[in-house]
C-alpha cells in the first residue's frame, strides 16, 4: 500500500506502508515501511511495543530523541538506530527537520541488533557522511515501489547492506580515543596474525604485553566478539586451508606450519571448524 497523500497541519510527508510475503517474513530482513517527512510545524511522535527497528537520518534542521528514559540531540547529518519494542519519541526543534526512515524487521535481526548494543552502539551517531545510508534508502525506496518479481530479496540484500553500515559505527577507534586495554587488544590480534605458527599460550601473551591474562582476554574479546583462543585458532585454520588448496604440502607438515599438532589434534580441530577433515577439504578443491 502506498500513500502520498500524508500531508497535514505538522508534517508534509511522503510514505510507503509495504506488505512482505510470507516467505520473506519467515526467512528475510523485510521492509515494513519507508518514507520522508518535512516538518511545518514542532510536534512530537510517540510509540512503543512495536514489533520493528527503526533507522532514519536528518538531512535538514534538528531535535530531540527520547529513547530508554535518555534524550539525545539529533541535527543534520546524524543517524538514529533504534529497538521499537522500547518506548520512544521524537521531537522536531524550531529549526524544523527534515527526515528520511526505515521500519524493518526479519529473521536473525534481533540478535545482530544485540550484537550493535554489545559492541558499544548507540541510538543517534554521526557518520562522516550521510551518502552511504542516503544511497542504501533510495535503492529500498525505489525497490519497494517497483513491480520487481524478486524485489523481497533484493529489499533484504539492502537492508543487510544498512546493517553491515551501522555496525560499522558499533564501534569506532576514530571517534573516541582508544584506550589501553584496547590498544592492548590490538596490538595483541597484530602479533597473532604474524606469529600464529608460534607456540602461543595465554601466559605467554600476558608476559609479553605485561597485562594480566585475564584482563588481556576480557579487552579482546570485546573488542572483537570472539576469545584470544578461538581468534588463535581461526587464525591457524584459515591458512592451513591456504595451503592445502594451494600446496602439495602434506597434511602433516601444513598442521606444523600453522602451529597445530600432532597430525591427529590438527586434523580434529581442523574438521570441528570446517566440518571436514583436512584431506577431504583439499579433495573438494582438486
């Protein structure tokens, strides 16, 4: 259903409700509405418990977001992320906006949306620049009023796209200065990536950054959404795949280069993360 008709005394408005298949909303991130207001006048919009995520952007003017019990300051260029199970509302200044939104929802949504949280997200950030979302809405817009036979697909190709955008702004070393313990964690993931083929314990890791091992595993996992181990082992598995694809190497010699053995262990943590065994990864490939 479309409507362009929304004009009144407060907003000028031009909106689309869309009605996904059953398969999209069952398999997809789907599209619920899209659209664009101008405000005419200062008024406030209020809801709660609605079953969608909201992200919309200011082109024009500025206001405020009540969200969980705290107002943020909303003005050009700014971005809004939020759960709309929660109460919300927003608020026009005197210096009207001018808006651009995305209701949507889907499977696996909320748990990325959690990830977004997890990481540090906030509800309004401030991209360098309003492009990349401004591009992601016109292709949905467009999209979501076309007679495309596939357009649910597509819609959902987009709104992962918005998704990988805004965790992209989950958390960002430029916008606040690092600190040490995520400095720590960086510089930790740098000397896995160079020394994986190494014997490398957690002692050992604590010993050569002088932090205690405990301290070093929480930073880094918050700052990369995996343990110190399971990064180690990720990070040794990924090359031997390298080189069983694209040496002659045997098995054997590629789980010492990649610091895993003896060959059994290699091949068991090899098959427990790739679901395969080694041999066969490379059988697959030949």
């Amino acid at each position: 259903m479309q409507d362009k008709l929304f004009q009144g005394e407060y907003v000028s408005s031009d909106r689309m409700l869309y009605t996904p298949s059953e398969f999209a909303k069952s398999n997809l991130l789907y599209l619920q509405e899209i659209g664009r207001l101008k405000a005419r006048k200062t008024h406030t919009s209020k809801r709660h418990n609605l079953d969608s995520f909201l992200f919309f952007y200011v082109k024009e003017g500025s206001g405020v977001l009540d969200y969980e019990g705290r107002e943020y300051k909303v003005s050009t260029g700014d971005c809004v992320f939020i759960n709309c199970k929660n109460p919300y509302s927003h608020r026009t200044s005197d210096d009207l906006w001018t808006l651009e939104w995305i209701h949507f929802n889907g499977e696996g949504l909320l748990p990325v949306y959690l990830k977004y949280i997890d990481r540090g997200g906030q509800p309004v950030f401030h991209p360098y620049s309003l492009d990349a979302s401004s591009e992601i809405w016109d292709h949905l817009n467009s999209i979501a009023r076309s007679s495309d036979y596939i357009k649910d697909i597509k819609i959902n190709e987009f709104l992962w796209s918005l998704m990988s955008f805004l965790m992209g702004f989950s958390w960002n070393p430029d916008i606040a200065p690092a600190s040490g313990s995520q400095k720590n964690a960086t510089a930790l993931k740098d000397y896995i990536d160079t020394h994986y083929q190494e014997k490398i314990t957690l002692d050992m890791l604590a010993e050569t950054f002088l932090v205690n091992k405990y301290t070093l595993s929480r930073a880094f996992k918050e700052q990369y959404g995996t343990s110190i181990i399971n990064y180690l082992l990720i990070t040794r598995i990924t090359h031997a795949k390298q080189m069983l694809r694209f040496t002659d190497e045997t098995v054997e010699e590629i789980g010492a280069k990649c610091g895993i053995t003896p060959l059994y262990y290699f091949s068991r943590i090899f098959k427990q993360i790739e679901g395969v065994s080694p041999l066969e990864y490379r059988m697959q490939w030949k």
